[in-house]
C-alpha cells in the first residue's frame, strides 16, 4: 500500500489519531490553543457518521462525552487550561464511574487567563491531582507532531481497555507547529475496544470486582439495565456506605493503574547507551531540546544522555531508577516553576543523584542552547562529564 | 374475584418497575413529595409501551435526583447541576434512547441552569422533570432561586432577599417545545403532563410543585404534608380557567397544565439530516 504522509498540525494530528481510533462523539467548548482540534471533528465526524457538539461550557463538554461513552461509542473533549480546571469535577466522575473517555489539555501560560497563545507545562500536576479525592491518572505526553497522532490513539486504547479517563497532554507548540506526519495505514495500528458483557443481564455487575481490575462494560440499550453513580458504590452501581465495599472498590481503582505504570510509561533515551554522568529529564516539546542539547554536548565531547517519559501519570518508577542508576546529576527542564521536578524528588535517591532544575515560565520554550548552557555550567562548577 | 380498584392497580404498575432488593428503604423523608413524582413517572413511560432497555432516567445531586436509583432503566446519576449535559451525551451518542432528566430547583436552575437554557435553545429530545420545592432539601434548607421572596431557608434566616424566577417562562423563551405544569396534589393531571413530555419531538419540561415538609414547610410554619397539599390544590389554576379570569384573580394562583406546546425540528433529527446529506453529497462525487 501506498504510504500516506502529510504536514500536519499537532491538533490536526490528534483529530486524525481520534478518528482513527474509532472516536465517534466530540463534545466542546473553543478554547486557544486546542480550537483546531474542535473545528477538525466538527467537520470531519458527520462525514463519517460521528457527532459533535458544540456545548455551552467545558462542564458540559465533559458531561456530554461521559454520557455519550455511557452509550456506548468512543468520546473525545479538547481543552486547555481554564477549560481543564472547570472539566476537574466530572473528571473524577469519569474515574470513579469508570467510564472510558479521552481529554485533551492543550497546556498554555496559567493561571487563571494566564498566557492564552504562549507555550507552557504548567498543568503537569493538574493532570495528575486536578479532581478531588483518591485518583490515579494517566496523561500521555507526546514529544513530536507524529507522535501526537499516535498518542491520540494509545489514550482512547488505554481509556477502552482500563475503563478510565485518559488526559493527552499537549501544549501550544506541539499542538500547532507542522511536521512531517507518516498516516499509518487502519491495518498497522492496534485499536482497543471495551471489553463487552457475554452473561445475561440478570448477572450483570456493571462494576464487578475482578483480578485484573477492569471489569465488562455494557453501554445503555443493550439490554443490561444497571445504575452508574458517582457515589462510592457496589459492584452493582448501588451507592454504599460499608466500610470493606468502600476500601474494595478504591483499591480496585487505584490498583488497575498503579499495577500497569510499567506498560503505560516508557522512556525513550538518547545518549545514555554510554553511561553518561549527567542526563537531562524533560517530556513533550522540552524533550525535543534536550534532545538536541544532547547532540551539541558530544560535538564538544561532553558525554551528556537524556531521557524522557511518554507518560507522567502514572511514571513508571522502578524503570526510570534503573536507567538513572549511573547518572550522578539530573538537569530536570520544564515549562514551569518546578512541577516535575518535586515528582523526581519524590521518586529519585537524592544522596546519589543530584536534581538540578532547568525552568522556563516566560512564554517561550526552552532552547538546546539553554540546555547545554546548563551542562557547561555544570562542568564549570568542577563535575566529571 | 373482586377488581381491583384504580388504585391498586396504578400501584401494581409501579411495582413492575421498582428495582427488586437491596435498594429500598429510600432515603426520602415519608410524606415527601418526590415519592408521588416517582409513580406518575413510571405511569407515564409505562403507557408509552416502549422496552425499559431504551430508556435512560439521568439525574444530578439533590433529594429529587436520588429517584433514578430505584427505578428499573438504565440510569445515570451523576455531578450536581449536570444531569442534561449528560443527557445531551447520550442523546447526541444514541438517538433511539429515550432521554429523561429527574432534576430539583437547585440542580437545575442554580448550579445546572446554563445547561438548562441552552438544551432548551437546542431543542433536544430530552424531558426534565424538574421536581420544585423551593428549596435545598438534600443540604438542609437553604434557599434556592425559585424560593419565594420573604420566605425563610437556613441562609435567608430572615427571609430571601431575592426574587424567584419561573421554570416555565424561562424554558419557553429560551426555546423549548414543551413546558407544562403540575402538582404533586394534581396526580391524574400530572401524569398527563408527564406522557405530553415524554411523547414530544424535542426538549420538553414537566414542572412539578412538590412538597418539602422538612425543611421548606418547617422554616416557613406551613406544616405537615397534608397542609402543603392543600395549599398547592387551592392555589393552582389551569390554564384554561386563567386564560378566562382579570389578572387580579390570579394574584395568589399559579398557573398548571400544558403552557406551551410546539412543533419544530429537533436537534438529533437535524444532525441525521445533516450525516445524510454529507453521505449523499459524497456519494455523488465518487
Ligand atoms: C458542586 C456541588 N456543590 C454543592 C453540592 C451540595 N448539594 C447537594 S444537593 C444540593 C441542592 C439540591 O437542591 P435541589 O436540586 O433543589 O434538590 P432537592 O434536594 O431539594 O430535591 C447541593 C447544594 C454538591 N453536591 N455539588
Ligand atoms: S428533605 Fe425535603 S425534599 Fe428531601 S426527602 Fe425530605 S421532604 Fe423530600
């Protein structure tokens, strides 16, 4: 077959990961810098039997999508920062309800009205502890405009397969610088859809406690008529207030995450096959500087690798240790005042490797040349490279 | 063997359609209206003789929006003031179900009302049963904006300073199809009014005057939920009495029945149109 390659946009990339990934339903609510990839499903998912809605505000956004997934077709909602802080609520219905749905954060400048048109990070933790309450969640962090149309399509799988809500974190370069974008053909890509009920009704349990954690989903007109409230509840969806059923049911939701960090996060490396000392940790656009300071560092024989992981949420913990084991310091660069940073802290042994920050929060990104600043201050400074 | 009364047999519906165990007692106070809204619901779809697999019953955070839980469909109960996004979701996603919203005072006009005007504007097919006690029941009391002005609640301890604003007028000028007006008291008239919504082609709303005893009828001395019957059967007016009376008679009356009712294209029904014409259009370029 023929190979298909176009110059996309980052959101024009995401709308074609989603359609590709089977979403049929987009509800939203325009906001800079996401807009596109609403204006894209509205025009392509009538062309295809699909449906969009423009609704009121991005509480409705949320809850449109969360309804439309309970009736059974793949869901979609973009977004970026205040649109992302008022989604936090129905998020965490999402999750508890364990209703398959995709958001996009288009990250840009916060808070409040913050900086609508200009680059930043500084969602990192939102993403991770934006609702209220015990909540574990997954945020895929592309780092290229292909990879964005990818990551499109790993969040709706994760969200099909884990019956939970999946954040794709972007931020504004991502979403509208233009690259090169190879479209894989339908049959290379792997698409993931819920697990179907196969009991009869009268055995159904919407929510039943199972070894994986994931249990069947039935949509609403399939026959299985069964109760979802955001309520703590029974396997059965009936709100409870018994202690052993409340801990059940919060283990199961935190543990299908948790259990599969190892899978959701992976790290992709450059230069760290030769053991360098010093390494730089950064994720999405940020990660494509490091990637290039990484390239300088060695032109000027300073052995600097780095890395960078395709999830924040949840990290996957154990490896990024063991691919840190030799690093002695950390340049650890991001879009913010220092988010990513407390999570190394939080999962790095700081009596071994030192975590040195790299931040940028005045609207533009972080260049290579900032990066390798950074390093040759570190050599200065008396440290082996 | 002896037929059973009308009564009994209304009774005997709603139990087809009850959830069986575990899910009962209910958390209402006893006498609470909300109790007489759940049988006129499930009378009214029950005489729609549709497959309860096709029908959704969705509703938000308050005492009214605890109603779904016991009724066998499937139903969605979800965030306070978000019930109709929600159903706009599954609407929108499948247009063959049929849609209902169980929503009070407070979820729906305070915290819900922009989703409220703008489901009317869209005209979706969509009824809400927007259960009116004038009052926060399920948090104790508070006021809510259909609270009477001067009338007491836990955070008008002297009386709400605000004016109420009516449902209905609201619905009607922002677009809905169907609006109409009971009572708890006005069982057989609701019930009506409840099948006129439920058979409407478009957004539909059915307000219905409850009783909250506990808190409303408590805070303002107007007693037991035998009292706030009566008060609800001496002041409603049907519309068609009304429309025949001088505005001065009508002073302490509100108006009950069918106030609005229109034909017009119905959201899904355009979006289908809408698939169907890109299919034809595409088509006959290939
Ligand atoms: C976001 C949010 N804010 C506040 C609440 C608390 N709350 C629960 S029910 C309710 C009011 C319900 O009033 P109404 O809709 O009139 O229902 P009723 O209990 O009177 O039937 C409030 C304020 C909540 N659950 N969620
Ligand atoms: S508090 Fe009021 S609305 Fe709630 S159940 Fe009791 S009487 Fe009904």
């Amino acid at each position: 077959m023929k190979r298909v390659v176009k110059l996309l946009q980052g959101n024009e990339a995401c709308v074609e990961g989603a359609l590709m990934a089977g979403v049929r339903f987009f509800g939203g609510y325009p906001i800079t810098p996401s807009t596109e990839i609403a204006e894209g499903m509205a025009r392509r998912l009538p062309t295809i039997g699909g449906r969009f809605i423009q609704m009121e505000d991005e509480i409705g956004s949320i809850a449109s999508i969360i309804g439309a997934s309970c009736a059974g077709v793949k869901s979609m909602t973009a977004t970026s920062g205040p649109g992302f802080s008022l989604m936090q609520e129905n998020i965490g219905y999402a999750y508890i309800t364990e209703t398959p749905t995709v958001i996009v954060n288009v990250q840009r400048g916060g808070p409040s009205t913050g900086l609508p048109t200009k680059v930043s990070q500084s969602d990192t933790m939102q993403a991770g502890h934006g609702t209220h309450g015990d909540y574990y969640a997954i945020a895929l962090v592309p780092s290229s405009v292909q990879e964005v149309l990818h990551f499109t399509i790993k969040a709706v799988n994760l969200s099909e397969r884990f019956r939970t809500p999946v954040i794709l974190l972007l931020d504004e370069v991502m979403a509208h610088m233009r690259e090169k974008v190879d479209i894989p053909n339908p049959d290379e890509i792997e698409i993931v859809e819920r697990k179907r009920p196969t009991v009869p009704p009268d055995w159904y349990k919407h929510f039943a406690l199972t070894a994986t954690g994931v249990s069947a989903m039935a949509s609403f007109g399939d026959g299985y008529r069964y109760n979802i409230t955001g309520l703590i509840h029974d396997e059965l969806g009936f709100p409870t207030a018994e202690p052993s059923e409340i801990v059940a049911m919060l283990d199961k939701l935190k543990q299908k995450i948790v259990k599969h960090a190892e899978s959701i996060c992976e790290f992709e490396t450059n230069g760290m096959e030769d053991d360098p000392k010093v390494a730089i940790l950064s994720y999405g656009i940020v990660a494509r500087a490091a990637k290039q300071a990484v390239i300088i560092a060695r032109e000027h024989r300073l052995k600097v690798g780095a890395i960078r992981p395709t999830a924040i949420w949840p990290l996957a913990t154990d490896s990024l240790r063991k691919r840190l084991k030799n690093v002695r310091q950390l340049i650890v660069a991001e879009l913010n005042q220092g988010q990513l940073i407390n999570l190394m802290k939080q999962h790095i042994d700081q009596r071994h490797t030192e975590i040195i920050p790299l931040q940028r929060y005045d609207g533009e990104i972080i260049s290579p040349g900032q990066i390798f600043n950074k390093i040759k201050e570190i050599k200065h400074h008396g440290s082996e490279i | 063997m002896a037929q059973k009364s009308d009564m009994a047999q209304k009774s005997d519906v709603v139990h087809h359609y009850l959830r069986p165990k575990k899910k009962f007692p209910h958390v209402w106070c006893s006498g609470c209206g909300l109790g007489v809204i759940l049988g006129s619901l499930i009378r009214s779809i029950d005489s729609l003789q549709m497959s309860k697999n096709d029908i959704v019953v969705c509703s938000g955070i308050g005492c009214s929006s605890r109603l779904p839980v016991y009724i066998d469909f499937n139903t969605l109960h979800t965030t306070h003031g978000r019930a109709i996004a929600f159903a706009t979701g599954i609407k929108v996603a499948k247009p063959k179900l049929k849609v209902i919203v169980v929503t009070g005072d407070g979820d729906c006009l305070a915290i819900g009302g922009n989703h409220f005007i703008h489901a009317c504007r869209r005209n979706i097919d969509i009824t809400v049963i927007l259960a009116n006690n004038w009052i926060y029941g399920m948090t104790g009391g508070q006021f809510s904006p259909t609270t009477p002005t001067g009338s007491r609640g836990t955070t008008a301890p002297y009386g709400n300073l605000e004016q109420p604003f009516d449902p209905t007028s609201l619905a009607i000028a922002a677009g809905a199809a169907y609006v109409a007006r009971s009572t708890v008291y006005h069982v057989n008239q609701l019930d009506k009014m409840i099948k006129g919504g439920l058979e409407k082609k478009g957004f539909s709303l059915v307000e219905i005057i409850s009783n909250c005893h506990t808190y409303y009828g408590r805070l303002n001395r107007e007693g037991d939920p035998v009292k706030m019957l009566q008060w609800q059967k001496k002041h409603a007016m049907p519309i068609e009495a009304a429309r025949k009376l001088p505005p001065e008679k009508l002073e302490d009356k509100f108006i009950t029945g069918v106030l609005h009712d229109v034909d017009k294209e119905e959201y899904c029904h355009r979006y289908d149109r809408l698939i169907r014409e890109l299919a034809n259009a595409s088509r006959e370029r290939s």
